[in-house]
C-alpha cells in the first residue's frame, strides 16, 4: 500500500520484511554551478533524492530496532519518457538511535533520462526496503511527487569543486553493494544528532573551513568544552586556512585548523593521512571512539572536496558506504547540513566519479599527541625530534609534528609536546 502528500515531498508507505513504514522523500534537480558560482548548466541531467524515515510511524521503529536497517532501492519514470530507470540500488542505511533517525537526510545523485537542459517538473517512482541486497526491481513507478530546481555547488581542495571540473556528464544510477550477495554487516556511527553538528553555510569552494567547522561543533558536544558559534568559526577556520574563491590546499586545510584550535587553547588533536588503501579499519574505529574523520575526495575530472564523515559500513565484500555532511548549496547563504552517501571499494575509488585521497582525523585530547594513541609520549617525541627544523615544503617536514601549524617544525610545537609529556 502506498500513498502521499503532494508538496515538495512525498511519504512512502512501503513494505520492509513484514513491516511497512513512511519515509518522506524529495528530488530535486540539479543546476549545475561553474567554480564563479554561476549556472554553467540549468536543468542538469543529474538529480538528487533525500530520504526521511520518521519515528514517529510505529514501522520506522521497527526498521531501526528489529531489522537495524534496511537497503533502499528506487526506480523512477519521467513523464513522457517511457523508460523505468533503477537509480538507486541497494543502498544501505541503519540509524544508531531514534535521534538520529529522526535528524537524518541522506541524499544520494543519480542520472536522469533526459537531455541536459531539459527541465522536469514531477517524476512517477517506487521506493521499497528490504531487509537484503535484490537483484531487480520488478515494479512499474506510480507514486507521482514534484520535482524542485536546485542550484547546487560543493567542493573547495585543490583549487576546485564541483563545478566546470568535475561535473558528471554521463551520470547513471547509484549502485551499491553486489546484490548477488548477502554480506555480513558492520556499521559504525557517531551517535549524535545530526542537529547537534549545527548547519554551516559555505561559500562556493569554502568545504574546508565548513567541514572543520562541523568537527569542532562535534568534538565540543560530545567532550564538553565551548566552540564559537558556526559563523565565527566558519570565517575564522576560512581564513586560517588561506581560503580563495578557488579554495584551499589540503596543508593549509590541516594546518589552518591547527592554528585555529592552538590560538583558541582548544583540546583537539589532529593528524593528516595521505591515501585510503589500508587505511579504513583506522577510519572505522577511530569514528566509534568518538572522533572525527573528514574524507578528502578528488574528482575524476579535476578538483576536491573535503566533508566531515557521519557514519561507515562494512560490507564484508571489501565495499563500503561512506555517509558526509556538507552544504550542498554553497554560495546561497543558506546554512545547511545535508548527508550523502558514497559507495567506495578498499582502495577508495567510488563509482560516482571520484576517489578518497587522504583524510584527516580530530580528537578530543592534547596536540603534542603526534600518534594518536592518546599518550603524549616517548614516541611522539621522536617524531618530533625527527622533523624538528623543517619547514613546510623540505624533505623531512612531517605536518602531524607541526602541532600549531605554523608551517615549520620548532620550539612551539615543542614545548606544546612537552607540556602534556606522558600524559
């Protein structure tokens, strides 16, 4: 059974297992904005859909506590375009909390049938949770809901965004795990609110000082210590970092945020990490202690994107669905805080265009934590010794040993180190 309220949304009554359950959902498509901020293509081919389980519908209740989660699959028929187009297979999501449920948005990007340009005002679609991965949708789309038209821009590392880059131009469904095979789950999330990291609005290329914006609301709220307001930290995060309208680097992006949290004595460590290959079991464990990893991710086609990750989930085939919050509309003045989900393999290539070139991991605790084994120790001493020095640029310099990241390794950092010393 299904049915909806037209407005911007539409709620699904939709089966899972033997349950059924009311998710809202909402498309939009998409006006593809160029690096200025201005339209580049109005009436994109690409389109994104946001999901909205509710608590308050007894079936969504059981979706978080009896099945833990659900994969989402969606097909969806253009007026006037015969075909049905499966968009959106297997995607994976489970909530932590009833809060979390709540608070959630995850949107995922897929391609329309139309032509570039083509503006479509409604669009037919299905929408069903199993509790495993299907290998076909066999249903014909027939709950009609309108479709709104989003400027839309994210990005800001490297020296570039989503705009004339790195836009899709043969965008296709979002495909998840191998529906062929059911694999063991392990998912890890914060377990805060999405609320509680507060929306942030970016400037076209900001995604830098807007995702360290969002970790510092973060580590505050779980650890108990004050943060600025987002504004205040937003404009001072951007220019630490030495943000542009073309964005910023990701060593001034690390380095900005470490002489943001010295300056304001905040008890944050951060560490830089080059790569993802062999580097996801570090990810996953160091979001359920409670910290925080922001994913820099690179364009196929040029320019970068740094977001603050809210939750991962091992699919036991080597695959992983990766969820970030961003603005997804930079440059409106709207503060926002939209999740997305990316479906990655070990190495962290993604089939949306993209890969994971590094990231960077905050905790709550000292800065002279070079490691981040939560001990200030003989350790992090000589990798301090090892750089000490060296300036930002010379064979040697080490940016996690630049604890106050002033771009050169020396008696700050040391003395920083050194006055948490085997604490």
């Amino acid at each position: 059974m299904r049915n909806a309220t037209i407005l911007t949304a539409a709620t699904v009554i939709l089966a899972i297992g033997s349950a059924s359950s009311a998710v809202e959902v909402e498309f939009h498509q998409l006006n593809w904005l160029d690096e200025n901020g201005d339209v580049m293509i109005e009436f994109s081919r690409v389109c994104d859909v946001e999901l909205h389980p509710h608590t308050s519908d007894p079936a969504d209740i059981a979706f978080l506590e009896v099945y833990g989660g659900g994969w989402i699959n969606i097909s969806v028929q253009v007026p006037g375009w015969p075909e049905t187009e499966w968009v959106v297979q297997n995607l994976y999501l489970c909530y932590p909390d009833d809060e979390y449920m709540d608070d959630s948005d995850t949107s995922v990007h897929f391609g329309l049938p139309t032509p570039e340009g083509f503006p479509i005002d409604g669009i037919l679609f299905d929408l069903w949770i199993t509790p495993e991965p299907i290998e076909w949708m066999n249903t014909v789309p027939g709950l009609w809901v309108p479709v709104d038209h989003v400027d839309y821009h994210t990005g800001g590392i490297g020296e570039g965004g989503s705009g004339l880059w790195s836009y899709g131009y043969n965008p296709g469904p979002w495909i998840g795990p191998d529906f062929l095979t059911i694999h063991p789950i392990r998912t890890v999330h914060p377990g805060i609110a999405v609320r509680q990291w507060g929306p942030v609005s970016e400037d076209i290329n900001g995604c830098g000082a807007g995702s360290c914006t969002r970790s510092l609301q973060y580590l505050a709220d779980s650890n108990g210590f004050d943060v600025d307001n987002p504004g205040g930290m937003y404009n001072d995060l951007y220019d630490a970092m030495g943000t542009t309208p073309q964005g910023t680097s990701p060593t001034n992006l690390a380095n900005g945020k470490k002489q943001y949290t010295s300056a304001n004595g905040l008890p944050v460590n951060t560490r830089a990490v080059e790569g993802f290959s062999g580097q996801i079991q570090g990810i996953m464990d160091a979001v359920e202690n409670g910290a925080d990893v922001e994913l820099q991710i690179v364009w196929d086609e040029g320019g970068a994107h740094s977001a603050m990750i809210t939750g991962v989930t091992s699919h036991g085939d080597g695959s992983y669905t990766i969820t970030y919050v961003d603005d997804p509309t930079q440059g409106d003045g709207h503060a926002e805080s939209q999740e997305h989900s990316i479906h990655v393999d070990s190495d962290g290539e993604f089939l949306e265009g993209g890969s994971i070139a590094g990231f960077l991991v905050e905790q709550h605790g000292s800065p002279g934590d070079i490691n981040g084994d939560g001990t200030v120790d003989q350790q992090d001493l000589g990798m301090m010794l090892g750089s000490y020095g060296y300036i930002e640029g010379a064979v040697g310099y080490d940016i996690n040993a630049d604890v106050n990241g002033n771009g050169v390794v020396d008696q700050g950092d040391l003395g920083t180190l050194l006055s948490d010393y085997c604490q």
